[in-house]
C-alpha cells in the first residue's frame, strides 16, 4: 500500500503539512510542505514533491539512490494512530528500493536478500519519525542488524515515533514519566516542561506547540492514546 494513498483523506482535513527545519537540497524551499523525499543512501539529502518528481540528483546524491516519501510529522501522527506495525506498509529498502514494506515485512526482506550487506544506508523507520541518532540514522553494520537491536522487543517489531531516548536530556524514556506534545513526540514530563518555558517549538520537529501546551498528555493518565500513537 503506498503511504500517498493512506494518508490523502487526512491531508484533506491537515490545517498544516509543513516539514519544520527540512529544507530541500535541490531547490532550497524552506520547509517543505506536503510529502518530503528522504534519500536512503545520502547522509542528509531531503526533496520537495517537484524536484523529486524532476529526479534532481547532486555531487553525491544519484538517481538511483532509494527514496523514502515522508508525511508531515503532525499527518503522519494522525494517518498511522490507529493502525498495528504490520498495517504500516510505507517503507522502502535503502538496498534495492523494494517499497511499501511493513516493519516485519522489511526485516524479511533484509534477511532474504542483504543480510550481508555492509554499505551505509539510513533506517527507513528512524528516518520517518525523526529519530534522534548521532549517526545521522546510518547503519553502520547491517540494516537487519540496525532492525533486529533497536526496533524490536519481545512483543515483536515496534515502531516508536519518538525514539528510546529523550531528545532534551538524551535519556532513556520510561512510560510512568513521560509526556506527549500534540505532534506526536515524546519527552520526559520536566525536561519538555522546561524546554516549552523558554521556546515554542517541538524540540525534534520543530512544530509550534505553544498554543497547544495545555494539550500535553501524561502517560499514566492517558497510556491508551500514547500506545496507540507509539504502536
């Protein structure tokens, strides 16, 4: 299932689909809105929808390279909120290009076909929802490898849209002491507590959050929608 088709009916209803921060490589618009072409292969290459579809390339960035389509992390939040990790079928292999690739589904795909891949490529999921990584979401090994040790725990495969460690303190997150902005992103309660007392904005998406403060949810009193957010 393309990722363009399951979330058109929410872009209808978006009021923003703005890639706060992303700018596009080729062209320079700043941000960019609507669906963001994430290179899979290039370090730190983003498109917008036109040069994308123009197939822009750069010094480093070809052709050939795998690209990911990547909502707005607010659209994203709302299109994937009700749906079960084997339901979201929008990533793509940075090996081959392969697409529409449940989490699981891309773990297979790796083990059949490149388990012994070792070129640097960025993780589809940490790509998607902006996970925050010092390398930049290479996978210095394998991308099975990347899948097997940071996107699986005993319930199976688990897609996490704000990452294992708090982007303000770079701490690990429990679930008794954390708090969800209205983006879809988490962070300790007193670190975005904090953080949103001095600036406006979603420290990893850079949405403005701070007409909607009052909006923050704790997980001990609302771990049903939190759950259903991380999957």
């Amino acid at each position: 299932m393309d990722v363009r088709a399951i979330t058109k009916p929410v872009q209808k209803l978006s009021v923003s689909n703005i890639h706060s921060g992303i700018v596009c490589d080729k062209c320079a618009t700043d941000p960019i809105e609507g669906f963001r072409y994430a290179c899979l292969v290039c370090e730190d290459y983003d498109l917008c929808t036109e040069c994308y579809q123009k197939k822009s390339t750069s010094e480093d960035h070809r052709a050939f390279h795998p690209m990911l389509p990547i909502l707005a992390p607010d659209d994203l939040a709302k299109a994937l909120k009700n749906l079960t990790p084997s339901q979201v079928k929008i990533f793509s292999c940075p090996y081959c290009g392969d697409g529409d690739l449940a989490i699981g589904k891309l773990a297979a795909h790796c083990l059949e076909y490149h388990s012994y891949k070792g070129g640097k490529v960025r993780c589809p999921i940490c790509v998607t929802f902006s996970v925050p990584d010092k390398k930049r979401w290479i996978a210095e090994d394998t991308l099975l490898l990347h899948l097997l040790m940071n996107h699986q725990n005993k319930d199976g495969y688990v897609l996490d849209l704000s990452g294992s460690e708090c982007s303000v303190c770079v701490e690990q997150i429990s679930t008794d002491d954390s708090k969800q902005l209205v983006c879809g992103h988490v962070f300790h309660g007193n670190c975005i507590n904090r953080w949103l007392r001095n600036k406006s904005t979603c420290p990893m998406c850079r949405k403005d959050v701070v007409s909607n403060r009052n909006r923050t949810t704790d997980s001990d009193s609302d771990s049903d929608d939190l759950h259903e957010i991380e999957f």
